[in-house]
C-alpha cells in the first residue's frame, strides 16, 4: 500500500468521491493508484490516446477512458 494512505484513502467510502494526488512521475503515479484494497472503478483522463492505452492497460480496474 501506498505511504500516501491517509484519510479517505485508507477507509472505503460509499457516495461520490474523486482522490486527488500528487504524484512525481508516471510510475508514482500508477503505484499510488493500483495501492489501494478498494475501488469500484478507475478513469483515466488526458489528450493523447497512445498515453492514455498504456496508462489504462498498467492501471487495476479501470472502467473509463476520457479523451479530451
């Protein structure tokens, strides 16, 4: 697990909620957010499709894919 846990990130909430995190690279990031026991779903957001495939394919769980 992530030593980000703190608050909402460690207890498994039920209602709409959106994790915010600050993250150094792309693989912090993809670590923070596969670090959890809980989540219904992931969504990835961004520009460039090709970023947005490998991201998706790293992460656990994702339901979404928003191209902006």
């Amino acid at each position: 697990m992530s030593t980000r846990n703190t608050g909402g990130k460690i207890r498994e909430n039920f209602g709409p909620l959106r994790a915010v995190f600050k993250y150094q690279d792309l693989d912090d990031a993809v670590r923070v957010a596969n670090g959890t026991p809980y989540g219904l779903g992931t969504s990835v957001s961004g520009k460039d499709p090709e970023s947005l495939d490998a991201v998706a394919r790293r992460l656990v769980g994702v339901e979404r894919v928003h191209l902006r």
